[in-house]
C-alpha cells in the first residue's frame, strides 16, 4: 500500500492531536502543525513512540509564507501531502455590540483566511496524484447561532461554505472536501477555558443533559468521524456537514 501523508493543523492539543494520534493508527504519515514547533514535536513524538510516523511542524496559519514553508518541509520528508485537516482555530465570547473590528478581522484571519491559505497550499499535492482529502473543521455555532459569539459562528459559518464550494470544484479532481461542526467537546484548551467564562460557566452538566446522547463529547469522537472521511471507503461522501454532537444540534 503506498503511505499517504497528512497535514493536521492545530494538532498539538484537543482535538487536532486526537485527529493526528487516530489517523496515524490508520498507517498514515502525519505533519502535526501548531504555532510552536516544540509542542506539535510532542505530539508527532508520542506517534512515533507508538510505531506512527510524524514530523512536528511550526506555522501560524494565517500566514502564507510559514504555512509554504511547513508544507515543504512535510513534503521533503514524507512525501506528497493528500489528506488535508483544517482543524486550528481560535473561539471568544463578546456581546455582539462589544465586538470590535480587530477582534471580528482576528477570527476572521485565523478561522477562515488560515483555512484558506493552507488549503490553497496543499491542493497542489492532490491535484498531482488525482486523490485528495480535506476535512475542515467547523462548528454547530454556524448551524445553530451562539449568542456573543457572531465573530466566531461567523467564521465558521464561511467554513462550510468554502467547503461546499470546493467539493464542487475539484471533486472532478478526485478530491473530496467534507466539514465535521463539532459541539462541545471537552478537554480541549479551548473548552476548558469556554467553560471557565460567561455566558458558559456553570452550563456543563446542563450541556451535557441537552440531547439524546447524555454525555460530552470526546476528541476521539470527531477523530473517528475524520478517520472515515480521509478512507477511500468515504470516496462518494463530498460536501458535507456531519454532525458529530450526540444529537444534540441546536
Ligand atoms: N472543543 C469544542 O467544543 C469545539 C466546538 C466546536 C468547534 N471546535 C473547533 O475545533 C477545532 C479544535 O478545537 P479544540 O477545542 O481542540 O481547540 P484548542 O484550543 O484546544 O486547540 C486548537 C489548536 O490550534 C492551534 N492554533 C490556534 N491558532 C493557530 C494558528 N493561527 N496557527 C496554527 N495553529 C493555531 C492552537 O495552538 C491549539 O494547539 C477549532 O477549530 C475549534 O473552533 C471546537
């Protein structure tokens, strides 16, 4: 079987690292991508520790030069990158009317233009061996509305756009472009700290009660709906929002 390679952003913790520790159980090659390269090398270290193989790579993904420079580095040492996993991202919680430009243009440039520009980056690779797969990682705040969150649901929102768009466009190219919306999934960074300010804190166990599924939701959880959609069995799957949430969407 020949190797493929992925690149995941944002993977030195939550649910990027279980993406990367999920995939690399499959057999493929990872770029464990964050902001600091000592943190994502932990990562890519505890796969190889388990007979994975990964490099840790440094990039700020709204900025086109490092994210060039992280892809060639990924390319130089394990091969043409064709599974793709949009996963960074950043969150806050602001009233609406409180929210000021450079906090909206912030989410905006890291959420989305960071999405953007490391897809354009990569796209190349797929293009070249006629397969390709991206998963981007959205959020149900665009499916439902999250008060004082417009900067953020906003961001995500344009990410399931830009994944319907590109699912049409190179799905010719055999490439397939499909977006998970998590909801709250838990010992993440980012939600731990969600939970520690308004208007989360002390919403947990009622979070945890809203839905069919009556538990929070796990890195894992959203690893094992990638691992899926990176497979060739996933290969007719394009363009689409699949909810991994316990049910519980709005
Ligand atoms: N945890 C949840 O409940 C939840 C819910 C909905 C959507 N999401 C989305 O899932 C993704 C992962 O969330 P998480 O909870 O694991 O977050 P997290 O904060 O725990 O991890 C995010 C990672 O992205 C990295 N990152 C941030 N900005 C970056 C940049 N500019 N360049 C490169 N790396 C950057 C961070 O350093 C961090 O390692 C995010 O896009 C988030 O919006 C999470």
């Amino acid at each position: 079987m020949v190797k493929k390679v992925a690149l995941i952003t944002g993977a030195a913790v939550g649910i990027g690292r279980a993406i990367a520790v999920r995939l690399a159980r499959d057999g493929i090659a990872i770029g464990v991508l964050d902001l600091k390269r000592a943190d994502a090398q932990k990562v890519a270290d505890d796969i190889t520790r388990n007979a994975g193989e990964a490099i840790g790579l440094e990039a700020d993904i709204s900025k086109r030069a490092q994210v060039q420079a992280a892809a060639q580095a990924l390319r130089s040492a394990l091969g043409p990158i064709t599974i793709l996993v949009n996963n960074a991202g950043i969150t806050g919680f602001k009233p609406f009317l409180e929210i000021t430009d450079e906090e909206w243009d912030r989410m905006h440039t890291v959420n989305l233009k960071g999405t953007f520009i490391v897809t354009q980056t990569i796209i190349p690779d797929m293009i070249a061996a006629g397969w390709g797969r991206i998963v981007n990682i959205s959020s149900s705040s665009a499916q439902s509305g999250s008060a004082q969150m417009a900067h953020y649901s906003s961001s995500k929102g344009a990410m399931i756009a830009l994944t319907r768009t590109l699912a049409r466009e190179f799905g010719p190219a055999g490439i397939t472009v499909n977006t998970i919306p998590p909801r709250f999934v838990m010992n993440t960074v980012m939600s731990e700290e969600s939970f520690q300010e308004p208007p989360m804190a002390g919403r947990r166990e009622a979070m945890r009660l809203m839905g069919p599924i009556q538990r929070e939701g796990q890195p894992e959880d959203i690893a094992g709906a990638a691992a899926w959609l990176v497979s060739d069995e996933a290969g007719y799957v394009t363009g689409q929002v699949i909810g991994v949430n316990g049910g519980r969407y709005i």
